[in-house]
C-alpha cells in the first residue's frame, strides 16, 4: 500500500513539511513519484527507514532479527 506525505509523517511521528525538507534534501525514507506532483512513500519502506534508524543499548546482547 502506499501512503501520501500525512500519512507517512504520522507513521514516522514527524509534520508533514519535514517530510517535504527530507525529500528536498535528499534524505528520509524512499518514496515513489506517481506523478508530477504525486508523492507516495511504501510501507515497506517507511518500515526499512524505521530499522536502520534503531538503536540497540551496547549491553552484550545480540538484537533479535
């Protein structure tokens, strides 16, 4: 499923316009231009996005996959 630019801000807990200053800096999760406007961004990779930004406590232990 694809979610438009609010949807996926509310997803990453972020507005919408950082979304929008991410994109224009290159940076943030992946997301599909439909249309010469049209921005959609996966759930697949909003989940992606979400990992590589987890953080785990250096406690010796091996994170589950």
């Amino acid at each position: 499923m694809l979610l438009d630019t609010k949807s996926a801000a509310k997803v990453l807990g972020v507005s919408a316009s950082l979304m929008k200053r991410w994109r224009a800096d290159g940076e943030g999760p992946r997301f599909v231009t439909v249309g010469p406007r049209l921005i959609r961004y996966s759930e697949d990779d909003l989940n992606t996005y979400i990992n590589r930004l987890t953080r785990y406590q250096n406690n010796g232990e091996v994170p589950a996959p």
